[in-house]
C-alpha cells in the first residue's frame, strides 16, 4: 500500500491584544485557538491610554495561542484530487 496523501501539518501562532496584566486572566483566544500561556500572560507589551489631549502608555500583558491546522497535500508522485499516482 503506497501512502498517497502526505498531509503537512501547520502551527499557526497568534498574540491576543494587549491588556492591563491584572485583566488579562479572563483574555480567551479565539475560537479554535489553544491558550499556551497561563495566568496573566507574558508581560511583554504596552497598552496606550488616550486622556484629553495625552496618549499615555503602560507596561500590559497578553496571551500566546496557537492552532494545529492540517493542510491536505499528496506526496511525491501523487496529484490530483484524490492524490492518484501516474
């Protein structure tokens, strides 16, 4: 039995907005995302504060997320639809 599919499979990483760290507990990734991050996440951003005439800045946290996503791909030799050899 020769494999024909040879599915890759991807990580896709992504950062959530960056929040107070005392606020950031409650902060979920989006849907189909996995938290690997935990508590007040990783205090390595700045969150801005817009007061009358000022835009002030503040040491924040956010949370790292990640996804496993398949992608579908024939191995070598293989193409088409159904990944059929020659």
């Amino acid at each position: 039995q020769v494999k024909k599919q040879c599915d890759q499979k991807l990580l896709i990483r992504m950062k959530t907005e960056c929040v107070p760290c005392s606020l950031n507990l409650e902060t979920q990734c989006p849907a189909g995302y996995t938290k690997i991050t935990n508590g007040t996440g990783i205090p390595d951003c700045r969150y801005y504060l817009e007061i009358k005439t000022h835009t002030l800045s503040f040491p924040g946290c956010r949370h790292h997320c990640m996804k496993e996503f398949e992608q579908p791909e024939c191995c070598q030799g293989h193409w088409g639809p159904d990944c059929m050899g020659k």
